[in-house]
C-alpha cells in the first residue's frame, strides 16, 4: 500500500572498492540485483535496491568502490558515479570492512560532500574473531568523522541488518512512498543480462582481463515465456579475446551457461543466450565508446 508510507528516501552506498557495497544491498533487498566478486572495481552501474517495509520505503543506490586511481576515462565515469551516489541521496552509508581502515576508505570518505547524514557501516565482522577485536575499531573509526551513527553488520550472514534499517529510517525525510511496495529496482531485465554475463567474466577471469571487458546486448526479444537474449562481449585486443573464448570457445560456453542460469531465475523463465565476443581497441579510455556503452 503505497498510501500508508510515511517516510521515503534515497540512500547512497559508497566506500572502498571490495568492501561488500553490492553483497549488502543484496541483503537488503533480500535479491540478487548487483553483482559481486571477490576483485575490486565489479560494480559500474548506479543499482537501486528498494526496500519497503511498513511505513517506510528505502531507495538504495550501489554505487561503483571509489576508483583507487584515476587513469582511465572509464575510471572518471565511474568516479562521477560514486559522486552522485554521495551527493544527491538523503543519506549516505559509507562502508568499510571490519578492522581495516586504509587511505583508501579515507579517499572514499572524502569524496562525501560536507553536511551530508553519514552513517558508517562495518561490515564483514563474521569474520572478526574474537568479536571484541572489534571494540577499539569501532571507537577509533566514531572519532574519525560526525557520523550519525557507526554500525556493525555482516552482509553474508545478515548479522545486525535490521539494526541497520531502524538507524536509517531515522534519517530519511517524511513523504509518501515514490515505488510502489513491491518493486524491487528501478533497473530493467536487459540491465540484468548484461551485468550477470559480466559477473561471470569478473568472477572467471584472471586478475587484469575483467577490467578489459564490457557486455553489450545487441537484442533482447520475448517470445512467449522464452527470452532471446543476444550478448557481444567487448574486449581491446585479440590476445584478450582468445582467452575469453577459451580453448575451442569451451571457457565462453562455461561462463554463459552460468550466466542464463542465473537469467532464468531472476526472470523466471526459460532464456536463450547467444554470445559473440568483439574487440573494440582501448574502449575503457575511449570517450565515445564510453558514451556508447551507456557512461554519460
Ligand atoms: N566474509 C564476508 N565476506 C563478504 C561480506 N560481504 C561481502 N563479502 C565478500 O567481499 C567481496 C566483495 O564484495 P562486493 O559486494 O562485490 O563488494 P563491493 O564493495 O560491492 O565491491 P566493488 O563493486 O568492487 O566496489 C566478495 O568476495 C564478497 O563475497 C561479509 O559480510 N562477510
Ligand atoms: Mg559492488
């Protein structure tokens, strides 16, 4: 009921890169929207999770982990991502993993405009051993910003996730709710294709090669309940391209096999996933590729 809602607000989720930005609003939302992987930089997009609950509706945004350094055009794109993420929410949950608090998180706290409602959030202390390790972090990290408040969770076990929700409500303006109660994202299937092909590349591939790829889909039809689902991955040379493809294309048929699994059952239907990959030379430093490919 759409009508009931009371408060409704847009949290920006910005951190380090890796630090569980996507694994936590997955947890929110309690669905796979952004993907994760155990590399840094997976996430490009700007993914809006929404949580309704009660008289309150939660706007999640995900953004892209602070980029580390800015060399690429593609790495200015993302970083105009993380601003937004930062600056045009009501509140901001800035993220980091438990017990480590590098220049990097620092970098990524910078970033957040002055008079901004900054909640802090350690996350990963499942892996926190004893918990009481994580007393003095804590305190330490309260002293380092006028955040609104510090919160311990865990995004893989859902530890102290409610406790979380209660803290933001608190924070988000009064009004009625902009979605309706049971969206979950304001982000479409074609989105969703493309970005489960790419988490297949990023959790796949070796350390340099996912940076250097971009999915693209060239066309997404519904025939009855079967989605045909055409996908080019891009790459910048042909060396990166052999091995996407794999030794007789087997690494290709693996990865896409995977990714309309998790198609299938995000759509819940049957999908057919044609995948070509395409070398598009310097594309992640090439502006008008990067327009393009959908980074104004
Ligand atoms: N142990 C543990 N691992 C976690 C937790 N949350 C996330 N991870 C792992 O941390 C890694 C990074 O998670 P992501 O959710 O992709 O991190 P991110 O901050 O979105 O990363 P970028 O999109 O690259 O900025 C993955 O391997 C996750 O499985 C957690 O609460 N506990
Ligand atoms: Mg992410």
């Amino acid at each position: 009921m759409t009508g009931t809602v009371t408060r409704c607000g847009t949290i920006g989720m910005v951190g380090r890169p890796n630090v569980g930005k996507s694994s936590l609003l997955n947890r929110l939302v309690g669905e796979k929207l952004s993907i994760v992987s155990d590399k840094p930089q997976t996430t490009r997009h700007l993914v809006t999770g929404i949580v309704t609950q009660g008289d309150t509706q939660f706007v999640f945004v995900d953004a892209p982990g602070n980029p580390p350094r800015l060399k690429s055009v593609l790495q200015k794109a993302l970083n105009r991502r993380v601003n937004e993420a930062a600056s045009d929410t009501d509140v901001v949950l800035f993220m980091v993993e438990a017990l480590r608090f590098g220049p990097e998180d620092h970098a990524a706290l910078e970033r957040i405009p002055e008079g901004q409602a900054v909640i802090a959030v350690v996350n990963k202390v499942d892996l926190v051993k004893p918990a009481a390790k994580l007393i003095p972090f804590l305190d330490r990290l309260s002293r380092t910003h006028p955040f609104k408040a510090v919160i311990p969770v865990s995004a893989r076990t859902g530890r102290n996730v409610a406790e979380l929700l209660k803290v933001v409500r608190e924070h988000l303006p009064e009004g009625p709710a902009a979605y309706p109660a049971e969206s979950l994202t304001t982000k479409d299937e074609r989105f969703f294709a493309a970005e489960l092909l790419r988490e297949k590349l990023f959790q796949e591939m070796g350390q340099e090669l996912p940076y250097r790829c971009e999915v693209v889909i060239d066309s997404f039809k519904e025939d009855g309940r079967l989605r045909r689902i055409e996908a080019t991955i891009l790459v910048e040379r042909d060396s990166q391209k052999a091995i996407v493809l794999g030794k007789g294309g087997e690494k290709l048929k693996h990865m896409a096999t995977a990714a309309r699994k998790d198609m299938e059952k995000m759509f819940g239907g049957k999908v057919y996933l044609g995948t070509w990959v395409k070398v598009r030379r310097a594309w992640t430093d090439d502006a008008r590729a990067l327009r393009q490919l959908g980074y104004e």
